[in-house]
C-alpha cells in the first residue's frame, strides 16, 4: 500500500463517523467527502512541520540565548539532542506496551476490544510524524555541534576545563550587551547590570563612559547615512572583553577567593590539552 492510498484509507474514518452518528446538521457527504481530500495534502504538510520549531529558529534564536561563548552553544545543542532523545526514549517505550495491549485487545476478540485496537495502532500511525520531526531535531542539533566546534577549534575531547576558562569573558560581554541595551532605551545602565558589571570587577561609572562613547560613535555612523552592522557591535563586545578581562580578580580577593576554578571537582578528558 502506498502512502497515498494509506492516508486516504485513514480519512475514510471520517464518513464512518458520520455513518456512526446517523449524519450531521451541517456537514454533507459531498462536504465531508471535500475535507477528507484535503486531509490528505493537510497531512503531507504536516511532513514539512514535524518539529517544535525551524531550523533557523533553532540555530539563531535557541542556540544565541545571548550567549558569546561556543562552549555554551554547545551544551544548548547538547540540552535539546538529551531533551529530545528522552522524549524518543518515552515514545518507544509507551508504543511497545502500545503493542502488548493490541495483541491482548485482538485476542479477546470482542467489539468493544477490536475498537480499543483498533484506535491504538490508529494512534502509532499518527505519533509516526512527530517521531520523525523528533529524529530530524536531534540531526540538526548534531549539525550544528560539529559545525561550532570546528568554528571555534574546539577540541573533540573539550571539557568542563574548558568551558569553565570561557566564562569569564561570556560574562563580560554579556553585562556590556545588557548595559549597551539598557543605555539605548533608558539612556542609562539599570541596577540590575551596574551589580552585573561589579561582580566581575567592572567599575558601573567606567562601563557608563566606554558605552556611552560607543552609541555616540555608532551614532555618528547613522546620522552620516551609514548603517552599523551587528559585526561592529560584536567587535565592540569583544574588546571589552580583553578589556576587562583579568579585572574579576579584584572581587576574587576581595571575597577572600584564593583559586575561582577548582580542577579537582570538575570533569576533565585525560586526553585534553594541557592548561
């Protein structure tokens, strides 16, 4: 049976239920008979949908987060594959006892078991598109991995070593973004990120003074008639944190912290490069 005969079989329920009503108040069987046709382009669609979200939704909105750091990029890409491979785990696991209980439905043989079957395998048929949307999720969450690491020239066996010596400079850039953001709306930095920026010793009247002598220079750009793209903003996140890179040490003894990373509670690959 192909898969057009076997969708327009499926949808052939349609006239049943009507049949089983005794008829409808408004719907015909010339109107049914139009929708169940049209059911079958609804369901080869649904091919086209499959998943939660797109493909480009997934790459630039899930895997962004606001987030500069690859390392945390990749454990998004690795929270969604985990996320939806548990998701595949239940699905399988429910269809086999899906499957126990249409053997056991069939072998009572009576009206009422035959429809209890009857409707399970329906529902298999109809989960067989969102397990296909779940397995095309998990390939382009792989995708994307493998395509981040060797942007970045991050290792195969990276670790927590690793991803824990990017963070510093993810949180600067970051408090910089939030403050740019706060500056441009409110012409100030909120209270919220001036603690952001003092956590990781970035002095909020400094941040105050390099952000605003970056919007006016963006600013100049604009009134020439040029567009800024985000690369220059990008660049100007980057330097802060070069900046600032080492300034969080400040806090760390004023804390009284002797060691921000400590290697004997983290997971490290023996094959990692030496740090």
């Amino acid at each position: 049976m192909t898969k057009t005969t076997a969708l327009a079989t499926e949808h052939k329920g349609f006239q049943y239920i009507q049949e089983k009503l005794g008829g409808l108040a408004t719907i015909t069987d010339a109107k049914l008979a139009v929708i169940s046709k049209n059911m079958m382009e609804v369901d080869r669609a649904n091919n086209s949908v499959g998943r939660s979200e797109t493909q480009t939704t997934n790459q630039l909105m899930t895997l962004t987060m606001l987030s500069d750091s690859p390392y945390r990029q990749l454990k998004q890409c690795l929270a969604q594959i985990d996320s939806t491979r548990s998701a595949l785990d239940e699905t399988y696991y429910r269809m086999l006892k899906t499957q126990v209980k249409i053997a056991e439905c069939y072998e009572k043989g009576d009206p009422l078991s035959i429809i209890e079957a009857q409707e399970a395998e329906h529902g298999v048929v109809r989960s067989k598109s969102r397990i296909d949307g779940a397995f095309k999720e998990i390939a382009i969450f792989q995708t994307a991995y493998s395509e981040i690491r060797a942007s970045h020239n991050i290792p195969e066996a990276w670790d927590e070593m690793d991803a824990e010596l990017a963070e510093i400079d993810h949180h600067i850039k970051q408090a910089f973004r939030q403050a740019h953001r706060d500056m441009i709306s409110t012409g100030r930095i909120g209270i919220g990120n001036m603690e952001y920026l003092e956590q990781f010793g970035i002095h909020p009247q400094t941040a105050t003074k390099i952000v605003g002598d970056y919007i006016a220079e963006e600013n100049k750009e604009i009134e020439a008639g040029r567009a800024p793209t985000v690369l220059r903003l990008y660049n100007f996140l980057d330097s802060m944190a070069v900046m600032f890179h080492d300034a969080h040490k400040q806090v760390m003894d004023r804390i009284g912290i002797k060691e921000l990373i400590k290697k004997d509670f983290l997971y490290l690959e023996s094959t990692a490069t030496e740090r």
